[in-house]
C-alpha cells in the first residue's frame, strides 16, 4: 500500500480559510476519484506541543500503480488550483511512500 503525503506551510491569517476549503473541498474530491480510500490532515507541532502553520496531509488505500497514475495524470492539477487559490500564502511539497510495515 502506498502514502502519498503532502506538507503545507500555510499564511496565519488564512489557515482557518484553508483549513476549511481542505476538509470541505479539496479531501472529498481527491477521493471521489476512487484512486485513495482514506485521507487524514494533521497540524505539525513544535517541540513544545503548540501549534504550528504547517499541515500535513496523507492520502492512503493506493496501490503502487494508481499512486503512479495519479501522479502522471491528476496531482499537477490539484497542486495548481491549490496555488490559483491561496496564491504564496500556502506553500505546499508532496512525497509519494511506499508502507513497509504497519504495526497496531
């Protein structure tokens, strides 16, 4: 099974903005596309346990070939209305990984 994870660096002043346009938006219709069975959006924390301006979302259920497929044919598209919506207040890179192992 194969994680595609995407971090995101994102403005204060638009984080609840973006936040809500993720979880309403953008998750539901990067699985309609049947290629993910699972999305999760984590905030990064600091050292110290208080909140940061950077995210983290992992898609999950891929198998190798349909990670490979969307990224040639889909993720291009979602990174460039991600950056026609948000401009630089959001700055996002994604790292497609294979799951070696998953312990309970």
């Amino acid at each position: 099974m194969m994680l595609y994870n995407t971090t995101f660096q994102v403005d204060a002043d638009i984080e609840t903005q973006w936040a809500n346009w993720v979880e309403q938006v953008y998750i539901p219709q990067v699985l309609a596309q049947s290629v993910f069975t699972k999305a999760t959006l984590l905030r990064v924390l600091s050292e110290t346990g208080e909140p940061t301006g950077s995210f983290a979302l992992q898609f999950s259920g891929a198998t190798q070939q349909q990670l490979a497929d969307y990224l040639t044919q889909q993720s291009t598209t979602h990174h460039q209305e991600i950056a026609q919506r948000f401009g630089t207040k959001v700055l996002a890179f994604s790292t497609p990984l294979e799951i070696i192992s998953h312990q309970p």
